[in-house]
C-alpha cells in the first residue's frame, strides 16, 4: 500500500486522485492551495488526509510529506514543477513520479526547449528564431511573410502566445507585440520565440516517461478558445474529446506514430544534452499539418482538461504504473479501454472576462450517475454542502461511450443536471464540430 501524496487541487487532479482511489493499492494524501471538496472526499475515504497551504512551497509540500510518511508523490501543476517542488521531496529520499526543476524546463523555457530540439535534431519543428531584441525580432517577423506565432519563452498559464491572422491582425501588430514582451518578463525570462504561422488542426498527446522509453496515452482534442464555433478569447480550456481507436476523426495512425516518435526522441536528447532522464507524464502540443504532426510546445505534466479523458479509460493501477515510472523503468505499457471521451467544462457566467464568484450551484449527483457521466470539481469551494463558484472554470464533466456522439450525449446531458449562473460549450465533441474538423484537415490535403 503507497501513500500516495497528489501536490494540486484543479478537476485534472481531482480526476488523477480519482484514478489513484480506484486502483485500490494507495492511501490518498493531498496538500492543495484551496480545499477541494472531491478530493478531499477521496483522501478520507482512502484512509489518507488532506492539508491546505501553499503548493508551490518547497518546504510546506515536504514537511507535509514527512509527516505521514509519503512513499510516492505526485507534484502535478506547472508552476508547482517550476518551483522545484520534484527536487525538494527527491533531496529527502521520497520517491517522485514528476519531472525534476532542469526535465521542467522543457515546459517553463520555451527557448531552451526549441534550441534542445533544433542542437539535437529531433524532427517536427516549425522554422523559428529566438530574440532578446526587438529590432533582430522584426526582422525575422519579415522573413516569414509576417505570417507568426509570437510567444515569451516562460510560462503565461497559456495566455501570452499571439498569432497573426486570430488575437494578432498582421505582421506589424506581431511586431509591436513582441516589442511589448521585450519590456516585460514572463516567467523571470526576457527571451522571446518568434516561429513560423501553421496551419492545421491541433492534438495532445500525454505519456508516461520512464526516463529511457515513452508510453503514448490516447490522443486528445483541446479547445482553448471561449464560445462555440473556435471564437473568443483563449482560456484555460473549455472542453475535450477522444475517439474509440485512441486517434482523432482526423488523424491516421501514422500521424500519432509520428507524433510519439518526436517525443521519444525527446527524452533521448534530453538524456544526452544533461546525462539526466526525463521522469514524468510528458505532454505534447501538436499541430498536424499538411508535412505531418509539428510540435507548437511541451508541457511537462497532465493537461488539463486532456488528463480526464484519458484518465477515465485507463485499465491499469496508476500508483502503481507512476510507481514504476518513478523508479525508471515501466514493466508493461498501460493499457486504455477503447472507448471515445468528451469532457465539457462548466464556467462562471462572465468566464473568462469577470467571472460570477459565489454563486451556488446545484448539482443533481443521482441524475449525473445515472447519465453515466463523471463530474470534477475545478475552482470551486463547499461551504455548508454547498457548491460555490469562484473566478475560474468551475465543474469538468465528463462522458465515456462506445463513439464520439454518444459520449457528447452523456456528457452534454450531465451538464443539465447542474444549475445555476455557469455555462458550456455546446458543440464540443457534436457531430457537427468533428466534421467542420475533418472538412479543415481535408481542405489542407492532409486526409
Ligand atoms: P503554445 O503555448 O506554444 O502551445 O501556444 C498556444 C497556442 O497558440 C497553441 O495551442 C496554438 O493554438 C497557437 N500556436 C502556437 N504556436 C503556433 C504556431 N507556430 N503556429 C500556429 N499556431 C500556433
Ligand atoms: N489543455 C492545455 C494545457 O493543459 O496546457
């Protein structure tokens, strides 16, 4: 029996404390910045215990752990990585199934990972150059027609990376703008990355790496943009789908062969450039285009909401393959019952600009079970039983089915079982979205 310590508190770590209880070998530990209800719920009913402080505190998530006598940790947010959190519990002998402070940096340096990739030549890159000056920057900005991604090299939660043609009109506006990020520092970092505009149709794909090889999970469809039909504002994500053969609508097997391959080569250059292994769940943003999957950036973590559809369809104990994972070396690769997923994300009404805050919501658990839905409490709080929203994306829910429209369904009809001031999106994982989908990666010649 581990006890298991999860460091983090969104719906994707709700889903992983979730997955972690139904393997049935560990007692469920968390230390979360704000309580949680569903995973506070899960650590008593394991046997484990919850503590609230601050996660990104080094010495806070490691006194926590001695305390009751952690024998697996999971740090699992971004900037909890980009703390160092890993090398503090390594440094006192806890066995850490997360990427160390330097693996991270794949994530947190936009500008170390392009120029890794581009020394080591692992395949997938778009034509890109990085710059500390504005004039340098602009230049480039020219030589690719102006037609770009403008992104600081640290990290913005997702929200600092403009492209021209969507939040940026043309190539003299990706100028201004990277002039701006020149005067500011994202991350602690001044660099910033200027590459080539793609055109394609965006995947995720997540894997467990035991440092030497990579374990592909099913591959996802985000959809960061606010409203219905890719309009709006980006945020955090709104939604996600997955099909029943662990591809896309739109993609061939070839494509996430080729896509697992980047990946593989990764953590190969990785070893090679620092004599260090890439340990953790690796993350890779792709677009497939026209001359294949490219890689747009790394995460060196679950995504979010990506983690809860594939986390509803692992077969295996995940304590026990992260256990493995931590120690270097996956005995078998874990295996994913073949079904489609879709997950649509509740939010505040006024998300993403001002949210609602502490609206109550009320949520028909009974009608969600028996839709066979599964709900993950996101940026909410429980005061007297009662659910309240707060400023950020409130509720996941998320449906599990034999094809893409059936789990749209399910999850679409969950989502009417729970009342008060928050919306969706609507067309995630419809019929009519796949097929606007596939009509885009045909119009590129890619099917
Ligand atoms: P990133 O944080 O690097 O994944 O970028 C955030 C979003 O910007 C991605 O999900 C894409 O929608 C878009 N993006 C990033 N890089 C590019 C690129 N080179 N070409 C087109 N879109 C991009
Ligand atoms: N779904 C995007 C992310 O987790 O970064």
């Amino acid at each position: 029996m581990e006890n298991f310590l999860l460091v983090g508190n969104g719906a994707r770590e709700h889903a992983i404390a979730e997955t972690v209880c139904r393997g049935g070998n560990a007692r469920l530990y968390a230390f979360m910045s704000v309580n949680n209800p569903g995973i506070a719920h899960l650590a008593k009913g394991s046997g484990g215990k919850y503590g609230i402080g601050d996660i990104h505190s080094t010495s806070q998530v490691v006194s926590f752990a001695k305390q009751y006598e952690i024998t697996l940790a999971f740090p699992s947010p971004d900037a909890v990585l980009a703390a160092g959190v890993t090398d503090s519990l390594l440094a006192q002998g806890i066995t850490c199934a997360a990427p160390t402070l330097e693996a991270a940096r794949l994530e947190w340096d936009k500008a170390y990972c392009r120029d890794m990739l581009r020394d080591y030549k692992v395949p997938g890159a778009p034509k890109f150059g990085i710059f500390d000056s504005g004039s340098d920057a602009s230049r480039f900005i020219d030589s690719l027609g102006g037609s770009v991604a403008v992104k600081p090299a640290g990290l913005t939660g997702g929200k600092g990376v403009k492209v021209t043609g969507l939040q940026l009109k043309d190539g003299s506006e990706a100028k201004e703008y990277a002039k701006e990020l020149l005067g500011t520092k994202h991350g602690g970092l001044k660099s910033i990355i200027i590459e080539e505009k793609l055109e394609g149709e965006e995947f995720s794909l997540q894997a467990f790496s035991d440092g030497s090889k990579i374990y592909g999970m099913p591959a996802v469809q985000d959809h960061k943009r606010a409203y219905e039909g890719d309009v709006g504002p980006n945020t955090g994500g709104m939604g996600s789908y997955s099909g029943t053969s662990h591809l896309l609508p739109f993609t061939k097997q070839k494509h996430y062969d080729d896509a697992l391959k980047i990946m593989q080569k990764t953590v190969e250059a990785f070893y090679k450039k620092t004599g260090k292994r890439f340990v953790g769940i690796l993350y890779g943003g792709f677009m497939l285009t026209s001359d294949g999957p490219k890689l747009l950036e790394y995460n060196a973590r679950f995504g979010d909401p990506e983690a809860m559809n594939v986390l509803a369809l692992l077969k295996d104990d995940l304590a026990e393959v992260l256990s493995q994972m931590a120690k270097g070396k996956i005995a078998k690769a874990p295996s994913f019952e073949k079904k489609a997923t879709v997950c649509k994300y509740l939010v505040p009404e006024g998300y993403p600009g001002k949210a609602l805050i502490n609206q109550p919501l009320q949520i028909n658990t009974q009608a969600i079970t028996s839709f066979g839905a599964r709900i993950y409490y996101a940026a909410v709080y429980e005061e007297d039983g009662i659910i309240y929203t707060q400023s950020s994306r409130s509720i996941a829910v998320v449906g599990t089915a034999d094809t893409i429209a059936d789990a749209e369904r399910i999850s679409e009809g969950a989502c009417g079982s729970v009342i008060g001031k928050v919306w969706h999106r609507k067309d995630i994982g419809t019929d009519a979205l796949v097929k606007r989908r596939m009509d885009h990666v045909r119009s590129l010649g890619i099917l």
